[in-house]
C-alpha cells in the first residue's frame, strides 16, 4: 500500500516555508511516498480541508516564493480551540480527538507540522495520542526548545540589521537618537543579533528587565564625546525593571478584533 504524508503549517509566515514543503515533497516523492498538504494550518485539519500537492501546479517554482502555498493559521490550539457561536458568544473546546480522527480516516501514516512553539506543543500532544507527527521548527523568533535556529530567523536578523544600516546615517546626519522597535515577545534573539550585527548602542530585550536611567546615561555619554546621536534596538517584548512590557495583545484583540 502507498504511504501518505500531510503537510500543516502554523503561526506567522516567515522565510523558508515553502522551500521547506518542497523539501519535504520532493523526498516523498524519491520514496514513492503520495503529499498531501492541510488548508491553513491546524484550521484545515480540524475541517478536514486538504489536497494533494504532489504533481499539482500549485507546487511549482516554489524555491524563491515566499509565504506559504497551503496557508497558515494563527491563534490556533486543536486543544483549546476557540469557537464563535451564532449567538456572539465564544468558547473554547479540545478538538483533538476529532484531528486525530480525521488524520486516521484520511489513511495519512505522518503529518509535518511546521511551526513555532505552540506548534509544537499541539504536535506533541497529538503524538502522545498515537499520530506520527514531524515537528518543523518555525519562528522568526528563535524560541523552539532544544533547536539551535529555527529558519526564518536568519532572514528576519538580516532585514533588521538593513534597517539599521540605513537608520545609522540618517541619526548621525540629523543627530537623532533612533529607536528600532523588532520583533519579539518573549524572546530577544532578533533585538540582540540585530544590534551586534547593526552596530547599535543598546539592545532591550524581555529576558533582561531595562533601567531607562541607565539608557539615558548611556546617550549623555555618548554626547559628552562628540557622538550627537545614537541608535537603540527594542524587542517588542521589552519592560523596565519593576514595570510592564508594552506589548498588550490581549486588549488589542478585544478592542479592534484583529490579532496581534
């Protein structure tokens, strides 16, 4: 009997996705092996929503084509999985086993997950349920346990450092100090490379509380030695000893109903 893989991917889009899914369909494809890819994400596999990509055009020059050609989804846990009723009310339900059903009735012998960590978690936990899963480190962020880089970050590090290049001239010419707010959380990987790589000054990052004194020290010294400007890299995630990180996604998303 012919073996079957799915393909799912989740969280943001970055870098690499689609080449990853080529990698995977071309080794599938040395093995006999038929590929099948699930519509946005974990949503498409809870609707049970797929298709088959091996020798479908969809899946053609995907090397250079950024995002990816089965979608994704965000904010989406199969465990706690938030549903709107027709009333306007929400609530949460473990859609697990009804993945786990669908991936059985479906005859697919693995699935890929290609994600961040919340990704993964969910692929583990349908593992411990009996389903062979592959998890796919993916975040720009660079915050999977136990991997070394999960791709996507290497290109997010560049663009933020190009950022820089470009900022430097523009701060020294008007003798501005510039504040590069990069991604991340909870994680300061991208803040932190960026600044080493950019030549910035300071470097705010969420696992290291800031003092702001501190900050405008560092800038009145620079001052004092002729430097009239200055260049500084927060993480989005950032906060101050004793205070809050600026970022509120809970409140964004209920007050404009998009997510953050």
């Amino acid at each position: 009997m012919i073996k079957k893989v799915a393909i799912l991917v989740n969280g943001g889009d970055c870098s690499g996705l689609n080449p990853v899914i080529r990698g995977i369909m071309k080794t599938a494809k040395e093995k006999n092996i038929e590929c099948y890819g699930f519509i946005d994400g974990f949503r498409g596999l809870i609707k049970n929503d797929y298709i088959r990509l091996d020798n479908n055009p969809i899946a053609n020059g995907l090397l250079p084509k950024g995002g990816s050609i089965i979608g994704s989804s965000t904010n989406t846990i199969v465990f706690n999985y938030k549903i709107e009723n027709p009333d306007g009310t929400t609530e949460y339900k473990d859609l697990s086993d009804l993945c786990v059903e669908n991936i059985k009735n479906d005859g697919f012998d693995c699935v890929f997950a290609l994600g961040g960590d919340s990704t993964q978690k969910s692929a583990r936990d349908l593992f411990v349920k009996g389903i062979n899963m592959i998890g796919v480190p993916k975040t720009i962020d660079n915050d999977v346990a136990c991997t070394d880089i999960t791709f996507g970050y290497n290109t997010a590090v560049q663009v933020a450092t190009d950022a820089l290049d470009r900022l430097h001239t523009t701060a020294e010419t008007h003798h501005r100090i510039m504040v590069l707010e990069v991604m991340g959380r909870f994680a300061g990987w991208i803040a932190l490379e960026s600044a080493i790589s950019g030549g910035a000054d300071a470097a705010l990052i969420p696992e290291i509380p800031y003092d702001i004194n501190k900050v405008v020290d560092m800038i009145n010294n620079r001052i004092s030695e002729g430097k009239q400007f200055s260049v500084i890299v927060v993480s989005e995630g950032a906060k101050p000893i004793n205070g809050e990180s600026s970022v509120y996604e809970a409140n964004i998303d209920e007050g404009s109903g998009i997510s953050t």
